[in-house]
C-alpha cells in the first residue's frame, strides 16, 4: 500500500478531501501547519505581487553580511 499527500490550497478543497475519504472509509490523519498563519500569508502575498509584475525588493548580496 501506498501513502499519498495531498496538499488543498483552501478550506474548500480540504473539507471536499475529507468528505471523500470518509465516503470511502478511508483513514486519514490531519495536522495543522507549525508556519504562523500571518507569516505564510506575507510570503504568499508577496509570491502572488511579484507574479502579477509588482517590483521586489533588492538585497545588495555583497553587503547584506555587514
């Protein structure tokens, strides 16, 4: 037997999944994120701007240790 992971993108998909499994008699466990939900939110956030063509922030690398 196998394992699968599955990895919902939202509350909607994550109750459809367990409905499913539940239907099938099929046992799952469930755990929450140890991310900060306000941190993960940030990175998407800032994920999502920079897709849509929002400059970044530069980091000048050969300075950024001092």
């Amino acid at each position: 037997m196998e394992t699968l992971i599955a990895h919902p993108q939202n509350e909607e998909q994550a109750t459809a999944l367990k409905t499913v499994m539940k239907v099938l008699k099929i046992d799952f466990e469930t755990e929450e994120s140890p991310y900060n939900p306000e941190f993960v939110k940030k990175v998407v956030d800032g994920v999502n701007a920079r897709k849509s063509g929002k400059p970044g922030q530069k980091i000048d690398v050969e300075n950024m240790w001092k």
